[in-house]
C-alpha cells in the first residue's frame, strides 16, 4: 500500500509543477496503480481542481482533460463515431464501471504500463500529449521516452477520418489482456521520408510496452489484394517483427501467434467491418517500424 | 409440504442485502489490537535469529512473538474430528519455516501503521536450506519437509515424515492388472489439477478477547466452531474449558474455512496480552498463505469390452499436500473413492495413493475435496474411452453407470439407496442438445462449436464420524428457537433446517428463529464441512422435533387433564400445527397456552436436543454438460450453455438447492480454463491477488441450466442428501471433452487455457 | 488534515490522516456496508457513490473526497430494500459479502439505463465479483426487478 504524509491539490499547474519538481512528490491520476505501490512518498499532488476533467471538441480535434475518467471516454459520442467503436472497445473490458469511474485518462497515459489498453488505442490515434512545459508531444514520442516531473495536461487527438479496429485476447473478460492491437487505416500520416504509411497498427501487453507499426500503402493494397490465407500470412509476417515476451499471462510464442491474429482481424475489420472482400492490386510487402522523432 | 420443496427466501437474506453490519470485522470490538505476522521469504530455512527489539520500539506496539515464545507441542490446523487423520506437524511459529509465507513473527499494536512499520523491522536471519518444488519429486527425497522428530500421526494413513508421506494406501477388488489385459480397449492418461484458491469474497478474520468469567472469546468466520475450541486448546495448551468460538454470519467458505487458519495468531496474542484483538487477511495473504485444493496428479487406466462395457477401472494418485498435512489424508480418498462409483460393471478396480509433503503453501479443504479432482480424471478417461470406442459417451455411460440398488465395491460397499444417475445423464444430454450437437460443428471464420459431457457423485457427511445435533424449544406465543452447531456461510443451511423443523412441527419457517452456532450454546456438531448439514444435521433437526412433539402433546393433555377433567393421554391428541385438540371432547389447547404454562410451575424443559450420525454418506450424483465455442486461431473458448442436473435427492429448497449448483458450476468453470496457480523456481505463489489470480466474472461464464431428478435417500431428511459439493465436479472433465471435440485434443493439465489449446492446435 | 463531505445527506467534518482510504474513513464513520475483499481494485465489494457515480472506495482517498457527496448503502436502504427483495426471491444472495457493493452499483445501473438487455446488465456488473451464486440468479433478480418496475412497481 502507497503511504504518504501530504496530500496537497494544487492550485494551478503551475503550482503543480513547482511542487512536482522534488523526488518524493507524486501526480495523482485515478490512484488505482499508484495505491498498490508499496512505498512511501511525502506529498501526493492533486489535479482535481484544476477543470482538466471532461472532454472538449474543436473542429480539428478533441482535447482531453488528464484528468477526464476512463468511463467518460468509453461513453464520448464523438470519439466512439470517429474510431468506429473501437475507442469503446479498447475500455470496456478495463475491470469494471467503477474502477473507470476512478481511472483517468492521464494516469493510463502517464504510467506507459505495458499491459495498457488505453495507451495502446492512443498510439493508434493521432494523438499528442500535451505536458505543461513540454508543451505537445507526439504519443510515440511520449509513449518512449515519458516524462519525470512534468505535468500531463491533457491529451490530444486529432479528427481524422480513418477507420479503426481495436482487438485484444484476455484470460478472463475483464484481465489485462494478453495481447492487444489496435489498427488504423487511412491517409494522412505524416511519415518517414519516402514512405507512403496508409495505416498504423500498436501492439500492446506484448507484455512491454505498446508499440505502433507503419503499414505502408504498399503493404495494405497488397493485402487488400490477397485472398483470406494469403492475407494471414502477411499479416502474420508483419506482426512477426514484434518483440514479445512471457509472463504470468501467457508465453512469447503465444503472444507472437496472436500478433498476427489480431492483426489480421483488426485490418478485416478496420478495412471492410469484419467481412469484406479483397480488393485492389498487390503491392511487396514491407514493413518499417516507425522510428522516434519521424513524426515530430 | 408447505416448507420442505419450497423455495423460502434465506432468513437473513434482506440483512446481507442490505449491508447490515452482521459479518467479523461489523461486530469486532473497537479496541482491538491489530495482528499481523511476518512471514517468511524463502521456501525451506532454518531461523537463525530473530531480532524484535527495534519492532517493539515502534510506538503502540503491544508484543512481538517468535518461535521462542510458543508452545513446543505440535497440533494439525485440520477442521476435522479428534483424532485427526491429518498429521500434528504445525506450532504456532517454527523456527524451521517450509514455505513461502510460513509465520516467522507475530506483531500485535494499537493500528494497523504502527503494525506495519514494526513488520518492516523485525530482523530475521535465515539459513535458507533447498527446497522440494515439484511434487513428482517428493517422496523419498533427501530433503526431508518434516525432519523433526516431535512430528505425529494419530491415524494409521499410511504417514512417514522421513519419506516425506503424508499418507498412502493401496485398496481395491479383483485383479485388475488381469481384467485390464483381456479387456479389448483401455484408456489411460495422468491428469493434472492444481492448488486453486477458494477465493471467498471474505477473507480469513478473526477476533479474540476475554469475556466476564476470564474465558477467551473467539468470534471466527469459520465453518467449524467446535473443531476451532480443540485446535486452539492443543496449539496455545490451555484447557477447552477456557474457550468459547462463535461464528457470526460468513462472507464465504467453500471449505478453506474449515481449517484453522487466521484464528490461532489472535488468539495467541489476547490469551498472552489480555486484550481484544483481530486479524484480517490481506487477499494476497489469503491467496498466498492459506489452504487451497490438494494439486493432485491422476494416473488413471480404463478398460472396457469392444460393446462398451466398463471391465476395470485403476486409479493412482499422488497429491501435494504442501508444507503441512492439513486434510492430506483424507482428500485423496476422494479421488478414487468418489469417482469410480460412478461406475457400476466393472469387474475389478484399484485405487493406490501417496500423498506428500512439498515447500508449497499447505493444501486444505475445497468443495469437492478430491473427489472434483479424481472426476476429471475418470470422467476424461471414460470420455477417451468412448473416443477409442467410437461410441456415443452417453451411450456408453447409460451401459455403465451406477444405478439404485447396485451395491458400489470402491464406495466403501455402500448400496446406492437413492440414484437416478442414469436420469440425470438422459435429462442433461437433452438439455444441451447432444444428438444434435455432438460432438462439434464448425461456425466459419475459424471457430468451432463442440459439446462435453460428465458425470459426478460426492457424499453426504463421513459416515460414522460426523455428528449433527439440534437443540429446539418451544417459547412463549408459541414460536420455537432452533439452536445447532452447524455452520451457515452463506449456503442457507439456518434456513433449511428451519423449513426442515416446521414441516415436523406443521408451522411456518417464520415461527422458527436459528441459532448458531456457539460452542457454549449449541450442541455439539461437527460443523459445515463434507456435505454434511442437510443430510446429518437435518436427520438430527427432524429427530428433535419429533420427540418435541411428543413432549407438547404431553403437556398439552396434562393441562386438558387440569383445565376440564378430560381424561385423555399425549399420543390422543390431533395437533394441527397451533392447537392441540382432544377429539373425544373437542377441547383445545394452543401453543400459545402451552408456552405460557411451561413457564409457570412447570416440571418439564420444552427443549429437546438430538444428535445424530449416519452409519452410510448417500452419494447425491449429476450431470453437466457444456456447449462452447471455441475459436481455433486464438485458443479462446468461450462457454454458451452449461446444463445440470442433479440428484440430491429431496430439495428441501428448489431456490438454494439451484443457486448452490450454478455457484459451483462457475467455480468449476474457472478452475477449468483459467485460475492458475504458478509459482516462480524460488517457490513464490505468483498469483496473490484478484489481479493476477482470475476467477470467473459474469461475463465468463455464459448461460446455466439447472435442473433436478430427484430420488428418495431413505436415510436422510426428508429423503434429502447433499448438494454443497458435488456441483463443482463436472466443469472440467465436460470442458476438457468440448475442447477435444473441437479440436481432437485432449489437455489433461488444468487450466486449459487458451494459449494451451492455440499452441497445441498449432503443434497438431 | 481535515475534510468535510455530505455523507448519505448529512454534513460531516472529519480530521483524518492524508494517506487515509475513503473505505477506512467510512467504516470509522460507522458505513460498515461497505467490504473490502481485495488490495487491487478488482471485487467491487467496496462500491459506493461519489457525486453519484459508483467508484470503488478503496481506491479513492479520503482527501479526495472533501467537498463531494459520498453515498453507501446506509443511506439507500429504501432502494436497497425494493431491489434487494427481488434477490432474495433467488437465494442469489447467499454469503451476501458481495452484496453492498452489488447491490450499490445495480442501483447505479437502474439510474443509468432503467432498461438494460442481459448483456449490458453483465458489462454493468462484470466489476462485481462473487464467488458464491455463479451470478446467473442475480440476473434473474435483477430482471425479474426491472419487469416489476416497468409494470409501475409498488415503489
């Protein structure tokens, strides 16, 4: 159990982050991973009164307050019909109702936890994270290289129009999963030079940390071209470069199986619902993994 | 009947539902001391010294405890009836320490801080010695789990600590080697089923203080109250004179209460400081230092005629017991003595065990109790041998299966009075659709849908040893109280047997209050464990009112005798439940009159208290078959349909008798395919939360259809048998025979989980 | 530090210590409805409202709550006691150690969708474990409740 002898809410983010500068303070998110922590620090800091709950929406994006709760993510109409179900789909099986209540969309993206479906979905996003004096900061970036005393403010996702899918494979409904992916497809990613990206597929609970995957138009037309098994091996072929490992939920082998699974359905389902046929020609196929600090 | 076979709402149902503080820590006295213990962080060591001088420094810290301070005389923590079978190789802190989680200190301070922080400063130094991990290598190791030489068996199980035995035993009929070989198809397999946890949602907890007359007050979650008065007696050495336990209500047992596990170190501390105290279980304590299933390796081989008649059955099983031998002995009886019963043909069987010791975290008593263990190894082997067959297993179990009358050789000779087994399969097989659907069906995209089928059986009470008793009273305005031993921990057993004892005394189950269970009040009961209650106590309930009735009917003539000269005797009286009446005048009295007149003048107590104890343990038995879906790229399976039907002979109430069945068929559903016990090589439990240990959500375990066919059990209740155990025993052998029907293999390891069945799939 | 909330209406002030969980500061405060059944956060025991939604009280501070509304069961006996009867017809409560923080959180759902399907009611409640009724006879309480209610109820 997390001890600790101050419990301050900050009056601003400035103020937040004055006091976040030293060792032994600790931002407070939804406290769920923080609480089972066995350790003591002296002061935990409060974002609660600083309005970073609830969810804005501008023409180009939706601006998510750190502290806006899982469960209002799964329930935001917008985000549900942008992504197609899938934002919904990657928290319903996060424990349960109150446990989303209380998890906040700052703390799934501050802790970076290898088993997170939140992060997972995001990266899948084009989303930023936007730190006090970081300022914005592409989710990959983040995701990588985190941050240790700044303050997450909120996160960004930008309005796309791309189709998404999101799959994971859990022991029980509401277990971390044991691999998760989640898939877009769509123009429009600012990628690497050269490279024409028309989709992105993030492996998550590898059981690392989740990591996203170009799909090269290339790629994805040849895939689109292929029929059903031919379609699995590619797939099946991309996930292959995917770092797994093993742990108390399942083995490398496993996981690296499923890597390919889900990616397959994922694309099915992004692409064409779930059912579609193949269409357009095949192109080689290539993967690259997207390298940090392209996109920035 | 108007109480028995009606589906009363538990006596204390709107309390639990409405959060009334009626469970341990509700009632604990603020002023307890807060208990802890220190436990150790290696699997086999010695404890070469302990420092306690920092710890005690820690501001409200009352006393510290380590080995030096306890008594010297062994005891087991077993729940059962003296003497135990379980051997006595427990103290209260030994300074040899044999798993992971083993007390090394007990801590006791004003809060739970203060606690901790001096948890964090008792300094122990360990020897650390090697550890036995694996229990196929126990027997015989040179790591010796027991060494000691105050180590004790009081039973002859068959126990030898300097061979790491806990017990062990060959039984059988016939020659089975012989029958085997003529028979024209054997199937065999070693099947592997692990510790899983009870996981009640109430962890272990008690409290303890001193009452006016010095006694030491125990208020236990517990199944056992009597048992927990002697083991406390022989563990702290003090007289059961001393003593009183009381249980209030239970957040859950399944068993791992009815072994001593958080009661001894309260105890110890408020026999020793004088003050109240209690300890409460962490859920990583309760799933790491507590008394889950005997993991059990079944080696099983049955052969059978080329028509399908089962010839000979032959049953090896080797159990880990863990660090301790609580319920080692006596569980693995079960997982041949409650499984091939199920079988009526065969010519000869063998059952052969050893159960040993390990540097694991002690086994203890689940629902099913070996028998869930022994059943998904004959009931695959069986469903392999209709593979090999090529037979229908309904067909080939409705050639084979145990049927009333049949005497049952590996039950111990006992006749099966009451089963309608062979009804219960039929009745199973229509309610999942068998012919239609067996064995599978493929659904496109990769997924499969199969169905697997099994049978149970399990006992009611241990004939011979336990004992039920009743205590019932009749109270002014005629109401009765009902007073047992008998622990309800949520099964509805108060309410039972007050349905029980208002159909003898033809009233309402209203006008009967329970009581219970306190070992200063009741009469003596054994306590909740081994299906017992419905059939042992319940005969004991309908015996005391029995002779209740007599004594009313007495008094009521004795008081026509005054009131108007009527010349009329007890056994004349028509009793209809609130009025006696005296046919030949048509005078009356009420119950009401008779209470009021065994308070004034009386010479005679309207209490009677019967014990009972049955010479036979009737076998309820069932069936369950499951249809899934199971998708063959990812292993998943996913559970559509599960159906029962059970005979536990009469229901005394169809509602319980239900919700107990669906209850354990999703506990066997989750020890089927996902509660894991895993231990790293250093001999930690891995698994040592609801975060890391699964149990089934409700959106795992797809829909239950229960059903019931009941026979008529001469000896028990109202015809009743049990039904708290048996219904966990049919999830893993019909899962294990869905998932080889979809996929044509079969997973003799539990839990099949879904990276077992991808991989395998892919291995094929 | 000290805190003042509205604890099932009331107003109460408390001093407690920082670290202190919302659970213990309840059960201090005499809600002894509200069980602790696991350190992860994942029974659902402890369920209790917070401005309305149903949060898991061993996973919030006590800090957190100054200045919010804090309801348990104590304070819902009445809805506790109308919905609770229909478990009850089941014998679905059976320990009943899981039931506060069930029964808490089905009123949460009620509030929410008045009329859920089967399987909105098991994604709803999937955060509520028992061990004892295999859940299948909560569902037929909670439905045969939700019919009740659609028919006008007695309320």
């Amino acid at each position: 159990m997390l001890k600790f002898r101050e419990y301050v809410r900050a009056e601003s983010l400035e103020d937040a982050y004055v006091r976040n500068q030293k060792k032994s303070a600790h931002i407070l998110g939804g406290m769920l991973w923080l609480k089972m922590q066995n350790r003591t620090v002296q002061t935990v800091i409060d974002l609660s009164d600083l309005g970073l709950s609830g969810i804005e929406e501008t023409e180009e994006e939706y601006r998510i307050g750190a502290m806006t709760s899982l469960r209002e993510l799964e329930l935001h109409k917008g985000l549900d019909a942008m992504t197609g179900g899938a934002v919904r789909e990657s928290l319903r099986h996060i424990v349960g109702v109150q446990f989303r209540n209380l998890a906040t969309v700052g703390g799934s993206i501050f802790g970076r936890f290898g088993f997170s479906d939140v992060l997972t979905m995001f990266l899948a996003l084009d989303s930023w994270v936007e730190l006090y004096h970081g300022g914005l900061v592409p989710m990959e970036r983040f995701a990588a290289e985190g941050t240790e005393n700044d303050i997450l403010v909120r996160v960004i996702v930008k309005k796309e129009k791309r189709r998404y899918a999101y799959l994971s494979h859990r022991n029980t409904k509401t277990d971390f999963p044991v691999m998760a992916c989640a898939v877009a497809v769509g123009e429009g990613w600012r990628s690497g030079e050269g490279e024409r990206a028309a989709g992105r597929a993030v492996f998550g609970a590898t059981p690392a940390r989740a990591r996203s995957y170009e799909l090269p138009a290339e790629w994805l037309e040849r895939f689109q071209g292929s029929g059903e098994e031919e379609r699995k091996v590619l797939a099946a072929e991309l996930a292959s470069v995917v770092p797994t490992g093993s742990n108390i939920r399942a083995g490398k082998e496993f996981r690296s199986h499923l890597a390919g699974i889900l990616l397959y359905r994922g694309l099915m389902e992004a692409l064409y619902g779930g059912s579609g046929q193949a269409a357009g020609a095949g192109a080689p196929a290539c993967l690259t993994e997207e390298k940090e600090g392209q996109r920035a | 009947m108007k109480n028995v076979n009606q589906g009363i709402h538990k006596k204390d149902a709107m309390a639990l539902l409405m959060g009334k503080p009626v469970y341990m820590d509700d009632l604990a006295p603020r002023d307890c001391l807060i208990v802890k213990v220190l436990r150790s962080p290696h699997a086999n060591a010695m404890i070469q010294s302990v420092k306690t001088d920092a710890a005690m420094k820690v501001p409200g810290i009352a006393a510290v405890y380590t080995w030096e301070d306890v008594p010297a005389e062994r005891f087991t923590m077993a729940g059962q009836t003296y003497p135990e079978p379980s051997p006595y190789d427990r103290l209260i802190l030994d300074r040899h320490v044999r798993y992971v989680g083993d007390p090394v200190a007990i801590v006791a301070g004003e809060t739970e801080d203060a606690v901790d922080r001096a948890l964090k400063l008792v300094k122990v130094q360990y020897e650390v010695l090697p550890a036995i991990l694996d229990f196929r290598t126990a027997k015989d190791n040179e790591i010796l789990v027991h060494p000691e030489d105050s180590w004790r068996s009081l039973c002859p199980v068959g126990a030898d600590n300097k061979r790491n035995l806990c017990a062990s035993d060959v039984s059988g009929q016939g020659d089975v080697d012989a029958v085997l070989a003529e028979c024209d198809v054997v199937a065999e397999g070693t099947y592997h089923t692990l510790a899983d946890q009870q996981a009640m949602m109430e962890t272990f907890r008690t409290c303890c203080y001193f009452d006016a007359y010095g006694r030491l007050n125990i208020l236990s979650s517990t199944q056992i109250v009597f048992h927990v008065r002697r083991i406390i007696s022989n563990a702290l050495g003090i007289p059961k004179s001393k003593i009183r336990v009381v249980k209030p209500r239970i957040g859950g047992g399944f068993g791992a209460k009815q072994t001593v596990v958080s009661e001894i170190f309260p105890a110890f501390v408020t026999w020793k400081t004088g003050r109240p105290s209690k300890m409460i279980f962490s859920r990583t304590e309760s799933q790491t230092a507590s008394t889950p299933r005997h993991e059990m390796e079944v080696s099983v081989r049955v052969g059978a005629t080329k028509d399908g008649i089962i010839q000979a059955i032959d049953v090896y099983t080797l159990s880990n017991t863990g660090a301790y031998g609580e319920h080692g002995p006596t569980t693995v009886g079960l997982s041949g003595h409650k499984s091939i019963p199920l079988y009526g043909t065969p010519r000869a069987y063998r059952f052969a065990y050893d159960v040993v010791y390990t540097n694991v975290m002690s086994a203890g008593a689940y629902r099913g109790y070996g028998a869930t263990q022994g059943i998904f190894a004959v009931e695959s082997a069986v469903n392999q041998l209709a593979e090999k067959l090529h037979m229908d297993p309904v067909e080939l179990r409705l050639k084979n299966v145990v049927r009333q009358g049949d005497v049952m050789p590996a039950y111990y000779g006992e006749t099966a009075a009451s089963c309608t087994l062979d009804q219960c399969l039929m009745r199973t097989a229509e309610m999942i659709g068998w012919k239609e659907k067996f064995p599978c069906r493929d659904m496109g995209n990769g997924k499969v849908r199969s169905v697997g089928i099994a049978m149970a059986m399990q006992g009611s009470g241990i004939s011979g040893v336990d004992v039920g008793s009743a205590s019932i009273k009749l109270n002014e305005d005629g109401y009765y109280t009902l007073t047992i031993g008998a622990a309800d921990m949520g099964t509805g057993c108060d309410t039972i047997l007050a349905q029980m004892a208002a159909e003898c005394l033809d009233c309402s189950t209203d006008q009967i209050t329970v009581y219970g269970a306190d070992t200063d009040a009741s009469p003596y009961d054994s306590g909740s464990y081994a299906s017992s209650t419905t059939y042992v106590t319940g005969k004991a309930v309908e015996r005391a009112c029995g002779k209740l009735l007599e004594k009313m009917e007495d008094k009521a003539a004795e008081l026509l005798r005054a009131r108007y000269a009527a010349d009329v005797s007890g056994a004349e009286l028509e009793f209809d439940g609130t009025r006696f009446l005296d046919p030949a005048t048509g005078e009356s009295v009420t119950l009401t009159d008779l209470g009021t007149a065994s308070m004034c003048g009386s010479q005679e107590a309207l209490q009677v208290t019967e014990t009972h104890s049955s010479p036979v343990s009737p076998p309820p038995f069932m069936a369950g078959a499951v249809e899934i879906e199971l998708d063959k790229e990812t292993g998943h399976v996913e559970i559509l349909d599960y159906a029962a039907v059970v005979d536990c002979g009469t229901v005394i109430n169809p509602n319980l008798a239900r919700v107990q069945t669906e209850g354990g068929i999703v506990q066997g559903i989750g020890m089927a395919l996902y509660e894991n016990v895993q231990y790293d090589k250093k001999g930690h439990m891995m698994n040592n939360s609801f975060m890391q240990y699964k149990i089934p959500t409700r959106l795992d375990m797809g829909r239950l259809q229960v059903e019931f066919e009941s026979s008529y059990e001469p000896t028990g209740p109202f015809g009743a048998k049990s039904i708290g155990e048996i219904v966990i025993n049919t999830p893993s052998p019909a899962i294990a025979h869905a998932i080889a029907n979809a996929t044509g293999l079969w997973f003799k390891e539990l839990p099949i989980t879904s990276e077992k069945i991808a991989m395998g799939l892919l291995k094929k | 530090m000290k805190i003042s909330l509205v604890l099932n209406g009331k107003n109460v002030e408390a001093l407690i210590s920082d670290d202190r969980l919302l659970i213990d500061f309840l059960r201090d405060h005499g809600c002894l409805s509200v069980k602790r059944g696991c350190e992860s956060s994942n029974c659902g025991l402890c369920t209790v409202f917070m401005d309305d939604k149903p949060v898991l009280s061993c996973s919030v501070l006590a800090a957190r709550a100054d200045g919010h509304r804090i309801d348990t069961l104590e304070g819902l006996q009445k809805e506790a006691e109308e919905f609770g009867a229909f478990i009850a017809d089941q014998g679905a409560e059976q320990c009943g150690f899981c039931n506060p923080g069930m029964v808490m959180n089905a009123i949460a759902m009620f509030r929410e969708n008045p009329d859920p399907t089967d399987d909105e009611i098991r994604e709803y409640l999937a955060g509520n474990l028992c061990r004892c009724s295999g859940y299948e006879g909560q569902l037929r309480g909670i439905r045969a409740f939700i019919e009740y209610k659609k028919k006008g109820g007695a309320s």
